[in-house]
C-alpha cells in the first residue's frame, strides 16, 4: 500500500492531468454541470455493479471514473469562481469533525492537522468542552447515527427537518429504507423489532382485499403499504433489501439465460416450450448454482 505522501502525489497529479484535458480537449472544454450528470448517475451506478459483484479491480477503476466527476464538478466551479477542490475537502472535513463530537474535540474543527480525542488544547477549558458532554460518551453504532441526525438539526447550514435530507430523486427502495432509518435515528422505531410483522402480515391482507376487488388505484396504494412494510422488516433485521433484490434480480437473469441457452441448443425457441419444460430447465439450473457453490 501507499504512502500519505504517495496518495498526495498520485491526487495531484491527476489534478494537473485534468486541468490539462479541461484547456486542451475539445470534448472536456465544452462540459458543463448539466452535460456531466446522466454520465456521473451511469458511473454511480457502474461502481455499485461492481461492489454488489465483490470485483475488486473493477471497483477501483469505477471508484476512479466517479472521483474524476467529483473533481470535475469542482473544476468547472473553480472556473466560475465559486469554489474549488480545496473547499470540497475541507467542507467534507469539518462536517465529519463536527459530527463526530466522540471523536474529535470542537477546537480540531479547523485545525490544519486534526487530532482525535483525548486529545484536548491546553488553553481549552475541560468544563467547556464536549469531553464531558453525553455525545461524547459513544460506544454503538445506533448511537452515533442518533447523534448524527440531531448535530444535522443544529446546524445552520443543516436540513430543516429529519426527513428533508433524504433527496427526492433516490430510487423508492432506497428511499423508504433511508426515510425509516433516519425516523429511527430520532426513535420513532419499534421497541421490538418481531413487532413489525404484525404490520406486515396487516399489509398484505388489506393487498389481498383490494386486489380481489379489482380496484387498481387502492390496490397501488396498498402494494406500497405492504412493500414499505417489508422493507421496513429488512431494516430491523439489519438486512439491506436493495442489495437484496439485486442479488435475486441476478439469480433470476442467470436461470433464464440457462433456459434460453438451452432453447438454442436444442433448435427450439422460447416461446414453442411448455411451461413445464421451461421449469424443469429451471430447476437444472438451480443445481448447477448449487454445484458451483
């Protein structure tokens, strides 16, 4: 591995590098913040393909496409006068250093070589600082998250309510995992999480009511109520539902392609097998998984 001197090294130069492309390449000159975003949303989505895959060298080159979009957006920032890379980072650091009041002292905010607690400045009064503060005294992960939300609330640049920081634009998975996270980060949750299969069970039952009715519209709402229900189950089990969809969506693609695979060899397409057909090659399939286990 690198050294800090080493990683310094390599981020500037590829700063010199990208301030070159920006001045000399025709397509780098005429990007934009708006030109920029469907590509930086694809390689978001690219670095997460590769983590839910575990392809290491994959998630290093996707980790590098999504850095230079970053430094990209700073770039063109810089240009207009508005902030640079510099800012970015050390907007980053004294956000993490003031939410980490178990970390790090207040008076490290701006510190140009932060150091962590027990460090405490000599001329800092021990009565005035966070040293003796509750917030300091975090030992769970539960904690820190609650500690989180709250420092967020306070601060002036801060969201103005606990659920506005979630951005409308997540995919609605993501989105009603990250809303009933941060609700139980300021402890509206249940006391007992096997509770909430009562709710589930609820969820489905009034689906089930509306889907025998025929009635699209309620039927809509109630798959919603009931998706968010099993979601919300997912999370008090410390189960995370998007990667676990993503894992089935994988697994289905992989037996299909069995299937179709087959179909081809054989001269006979998909649509002239039976159902039956396409079951048995199914379950071939799974055992092929199986044995690759």
């Amino acid at each position: 591995m690198h050294t800090k001197e080493e990683k310094m090294q390599a981020f500037g130069r590829f700063l010199d590098v990208l301030d070159a492309l920006r001045a000399n390449c025709p397509w780098d000159k005429k990007q934009t913040n708006e030109s920029l975003r469907p590509n930086t949303i694809e390689e978001t989505y690219e670095l997460c393909d590769a983590l839910i895959k575990n392809d290491i060298p994959d998630i290093c080159k996707e980790l590098g496409d999504v850095l230079l979009h970053i430094c990209f957006y700073a770039k063109i920032a810089e240009e207009k006068e508005q902030f640079d890379m510099a800012d970015v980072c050390n907007a980053l650091t004294r956000k993490m250093i003031t939410r980490h009041p178990h970390v790090y002292h207040p008076s490290q905010i701006e510190a140009e070589n932060p150091k962590p607690l027990p460090y405490v400045p000599k001329e800092v009064n021990s009565e005035q600082g966070i040293v003796n503060s509750d917030s300091a005294k975090v030992t769970t992960v539960g904690q820190v998250l609650e500690n989180w939300e709250q420092i967020k609330l306070k601060e002036k640049d801060g969201n103005e309510s606990v659920l506005s920081g979630v951005p409308d634009a997540l995919p609605s998975l993501i989105k009603a995992y990250r809303i009933q996270d941060k609700a139980r980060n300021v402890g509206f949750d249940w006391e007992d999480r096997q509770d909430v299969w009562k709710k589930v069970h609820e969820e489905l039952a009034e689906l089930e009511v509306e889907l025998n009715k025929e009635d699209k519209e309620k039927s809509t709402e109630e798959l919603g109520d009931f998706l968010f229900s099993v979601i919300n189950a997912a999370r008090l089990y410390k189960l995370n539902p998007d990667n676990a969809l993503e894992k089935t969506n994988r697994k289905f693609i992989n037996r299909f392609n069995y299937i179709e695979a087959h179909s081809i060899k054989i001269g006979k397409p998909l649509k002239d097998m039976t159902l039956g057909e396409m079951d048995a090659l199914w379950n071939e399939a799974k055992k092929v998984e199986l044995s690759n286990h």
